[in-house]
C-alpha cells in the first residue's frame, strides 16, 4: 500500500502566484537557485497534515505579497486504498480552513488520512538548543502515530495557559483550580503516555536494520520535578505545587517540562557532543526509522520532506539515503540548488525546476 501525492496545486501561496504539479509517487527532486521557492513546495505539501507546517507560520504570513488575498492549495492523495481530494486556504490571513472530498473538516482529519515527517536546515541544531524544540520534534513525530495527539495536545495548553493566568493573577481560592488541574492531569498523563509509545516505535524500528546512518538511544527526561505515574498522581502534584506555582508565576510540573535526551549509541555519546555532521546524520536516521515505524503501523511510509539534506551529506551518504527512501517507497520531496546532487537517484525521482521569474514551476523528467 501507499500513500503519496498524485497531484500539488499552489496559488499565491508564498512565492508562487502558480504552481502545478502532476506526480507519479516517485521521490521528488526540486532544484533551482537560492530563493526561488523550492522550500515554499515543502511547507505547502507540510499542510496535509496537522498544525501550522514546517516553518510553523501563521496562515497569513503564507500569503503572497503583494496580493495578501490569500491563499488555496489543493491536491489528490492516494492514501492506502483510497484517493482523496484534500484543500486547504486562508483567506485574508484568517485561520487556514480544510476540505477533505469536499467537505469541511477540522485539521486533526488530516492526521487520519496523511503521515507527514520533514528535516529542515533548522533542525541541525536540535541537541544544543533549548528543549522546547526537542520536544516539538517528538511531539511531530508521535503524532505521526496518534493523530488524536494533536488535540490532546492543543487541550493540555489551553488548560495549563487557563492555570498560568490565574497563577499569574496570584488567584488562591482552590475552587478556580480544581478543574482546571483535572483537565491538565488528565490530558498531561495521555501526552505523556503518547511520547512514551512513540519513542518505543522508534526504537523497534532502529533496532536490526540495515542503515548507513547511525542509531541514536531516545530517553525521554521528565523535568526537574519528575512525572508523576498516573492521572490522580499528577493530579495532586499540581495541586500540592500551587504555593510554588504561584511564586514562579507558572506551571512547573508536566509533560511541558520534558525533554528528549539523545545519544550516539554506536560511540556511547550525547548527541549534543557529537560533530555537526554526526548530529546531522543521527536526524537523518531517526526520520528514516520513523518512516520504517510507519510503514508498518500506519500501512505506508510517510511524505518526508528534506529540505537542503543532499547539500550536507557526502556523496556515499547520499547514495545511500536515496536507497533507502526507494526501497521503502516513500514520495521524498528534496530540495537542492543543481541537479548532481540528485545524480545516484537517476530516473527513481521525478525533477521539479523552479524558476525565479513567475513563481510558476514545471515538472520535467531526468
């Protein structure tokens, strides 16, 4: 079974005022200068999933200057043994809207038909930045095995930003809280459980296989108070922490708290001390063993999206992550300023060229 795009439409979407699209489920190779737009084709095919795409921006900031009327785009999914219309568009830069065969439908849908993975040049710095990226690349993936993650999700920050203002308010009264607390007791433990399941698929799918590129041992830490075992648990942390709370002015227990701790297994070495290039290469192998996961779980491998990834890996590695991408079969879409860089994936990829002039691009052969 599969699951690819057979058809991308963009309109006044960022650089382009056009772009038309006719795919075969092959790898996708854009090439073209610098600035062109060959991201903007990534962040595009990123919203046939949920949230707000790889570059996480607003839906206004989507539009293309200087029409700002907004912008539509649309395409046909073959998902497993169905093929659906997907749209989806913001008009005047209000929040983006989805269509799915026609009807309406909320953007955690499309976590039901889609798997969408993506490595973006402002991932490299993951394991030495701060934790909040960390734990939206886990987040990212874990949804790519629960959709439900998303709204679990979106329902834990809006009772935890409802607690943070009464804290902040320095509300005493137990009353405004006790609701509140379950809320985030409940939806904190399924978050928690969620990224749990997920770094146990991820590391199913690394073990034993056939890789050129290097494992890495997952450990999710709980933050500097711990994770408590269960709902009521949790529970009663929050509300055995509200004097604490109150005097930080914020929550300070939770999943939010977490953080993702990776290592270099083969070296026995933090990610975060690895060379660039090694931090490099452990991304590439998690997102690879994400998509084996998902072969398996969902019943196809995901959309992966890899913006710039050929520019930063030698020839011999990138003969390799090409193989491995078709023999899994996913529909990668990559993105490169000349078409070397794509020279081992020969006629297994369809070539995109993007122009500068009229934000319009062509689908060519090899």
């Amino acid at each position: 079974m599969v699951l690819h795009l057979t058809s991308l439409a963009l309109s006044h979407f960022r650089s382009h005022k056009l772009a038309r699209l006719a795919l075969d489920g092959r790898p996708v190779a854009i090439y073209g200068p610098n600035g062109a737009g060959k991201t903007n084709i990534l962040e595009a095919v990123s919203l046939i999933s949920p949230g707000r795409g790889l570059r996480r921006s607003s839906a206004e900031d989507m539009t293309r200057r200087p029409e700002a009327v907004g912008w539509k785009l649309s395409g046909l999914l073959q998902s497993l043994h169905q093929v659906h219309e997907v749209e989806t568009w913001s008009e005047g830069g209000a929040a983006r809207q989805v269509r799915i065969d026609g009807k309406a439908a909320a953007q955690t849908a499309l976590g039901r038909i889609a798997r969408v993975l993506w490595l973006i040049p402002s991932m490299d710095r993951l394991w030495i930045e701060g934790a909040e990226g960390r734990r939206r690349f886990l987040d990212r993936m874990t949804l790519s095995f629960i959709p439900d993650h998303a709204q679990v999700s979106l329902d834990y920050d809006k009772a935890m930003r409802e607690r943070n203002r009464l804290l902040k308010d320095m509300v005493r009264d137990a009353h405004w809280y006790a609701a509140l607390e379950t809320r985030l007791a409940e939806t904190g433990m399924a978050i928690h459980a969620n990224r749990v399941r997920a770094l146990a698929e991820l590391a199913q799918a690394q073990a034993g296989a056939q890789t050129a590129f290097p494992a890495a041992d997952l450990t999710l830490l709980p933050g500097e108070l711990g994770m408590p075992d269960t709902v009521e648990d949790l529970r009663a942390a929050l509300a055995g922490g509200r004097a604490r709370d109150l005097a930080a002015g914020r929550t300070l227990i939770g999943p939010h708290r977490a953080d993702l701790f990776g290592v270099y297994a083969a070296k026995d070495i933090p990610a975060k001390d690895c060379s660039t290039g090694e931090q490099k290469a452990l991304l590439v192998s998690l997102i690879l063993a994400n998509a084996r996961a998902l072969a398996r779980d969902f019943g196809a491998p995901p959309l992966l999206l890899l913006d710039e990834v050929a520019a930063h890996l030698d020839a011999d590695r990138r003969a390799a992550l090409y193989d491995e991408i078709c023999a899994l079969g996913a529909q990668a879409w990559m993105t490169g300023t000349e078409t070397q860089l794509f020279e081992a994936l020969a006629d297994r990829a369809q070539y995109v060229e993007v122009t500068e002039t009229d934000g319009i691009s062509e689908v060519r052969g090899p």
